[in-house]
C-alpha cells in the first residue's frame, strides 16, 4: 500500500485525484499506476484499469491468476467491475469512498455470488494516510 | 444499433464474444468498436470500453456531454460504471443478460440515484437479431 501510496502522491503532482494502484503476484510487483483520467481526456483511466491492464500486458493473459491489487481508495462500480472481470484474487484498499465505493460501501459488487467471479476485500489499510491524500489534494483545490 | 450489430459480427469473426459498441453524438458517428478481450489480452477491452475511448480521444474531453451509446448487449458492471464515470447520456442495448447485466437485470447501476450521473436505458433493441449472434457464436463454440 505504500507503494500504491506513492502512485497517487504522483497522480496530485499531476493535478489529477491522487489514487493510485499496484497489481501484486506471488510477493511480487507486476504493476503500478495511478490516476491519468485528466491527462488521458478519459474516465476510465482510473488507476486500477490502467494497472490491470498493465498487469495484463505483462503476463500476456487477461485472467490475472493469484494477483491481488492495492488501491488506495475504495473502487468504484467500472473499477470493481474490472476486477471481477480479471479475476482478482483479493482486493486491499485503503480510505473507504462512502458516495461512490462499490466494495462494500453503497454495493458489494465483490461478494455478489451471482457474478462468475467473486474475491475478497479488505478495506481500511493505511486508511489515514491515503484518506489525507485525497483530502489535502481537495483542500488545495478549492482554494 | 445496426452499426452496433455489424461490429459485432467483427469480433466474431475474430472469436471473440459477440459484442458492438457505438457513440453517437447528435445524430453523428463519434467511434465504434468491438470486443477485444483475447485479441488484446484485456479483460478490461470490452467493446463499450473501447468505444468511450475512442469517443473521449476524438472530442478530447473525458465528458462525453450529449453522447448516447448503443451496445449489441446489456452491459457489465464495470461497463456501466464506464459510462456513468464518463457522462453518457442515454444507453440502448440489444440483448438482455440476465447473468450478469447490470443495467436492468441483476442491477440497474444507470438508475441509482447514489451516483454523481444517471441516465436513461433503453433495453431490447433489435433484441432477437443481437441475441441470435450471441447464440449462434456460443454454438458455434461448443461444437
């Protein structure tokens, strides 16, 4: 998570929502990134997609067997959806997204067993820190 | 839908799922695609996705004000998180999927008032003819 950290300490240093994700197989790093929806022109380049799919590129298959990702803020319905799509093997995330999040806030689009693919979270890691990011990053923003 | 329909007989013929996407932006054109998942070894290449790409490369702008989408079949979830992130205006689908579509049928994402953008959805739409390329490609598969 610090490593995802860092991701979206990137992202705020380009002007975009600091949230950034890391793709993990078997202890190893397969993929990082973080948010590019404004330098993109597009809203699904959200940080996960992008490291999915850099995941995906990496081990030349769209199922990322036994990956997990670490985000550091609860994925919203497309985010969670890839990931399902993916088959993710866990899901860690750090500040919860009470409005928008889709694991376990207003759905829990990872446990709905009629899905093909279901996988487990874990939401709250580095809470603090990654909540300040987006915080500090809105705070500056407004003035 | 058409349009929708022709794309999806091009992922076909590349043994993919059957699936067509098209954004239209006042009675014009803006992209079309088709699925991509094995050919780009993405689960995250479906033809919406590609589709909003496209849309959002060639307006530059990730809002894709004013722009309707029409998809051979009910999306995904993170298909319809795709166009609530990105602004769609209004969805019509051919095919229902009651397994895993979320514009109606296990969810009706569009229509959450929860999320920061809803739009109108439009189910059905030359529903036999989209349904058709989807079976007989799954036919197809099987033998």
């Amino acid at each position: 998570m610090k490593i995802a950290l860092a991701q979206a300490k990137k992202a705020a240093a380009e002007d975009e929502v600091p949230v950034g994700a890391v793709v993990v197989k078997e202890g190893k790093i397969l993929a990082k990134a973080h948010n590019l929806k404004e330098k993109k022109g597009m809203a699904t380049r959200h940080a996960e997609i992008v490291a999915i799919e850099r995941a995906a590129k990496k081990t030349g298959n769209w199922w990322l067997e036994n990956c997990d990702i670490f985000v550091t803020l609860e994925p919203c319905a497309m985010c969670a959806g890839a990931m399902i799509n993916s088959r993710i093997r866990k899901l860690y995330f750090g500040a919860w997204d009470p409005k928008y999040g889709c694991c376990g806030s207003i759905y829990d689009l990872p446990a709905d067993k009629r899905f093909n693919h279901n996988f487990e979270t874990e939401g709250g890691v580095m809470q603090a820190e990654c909540a300040a990011e987006l915080t500090q990053y809105f705070k500056r923003k407004r003035n």
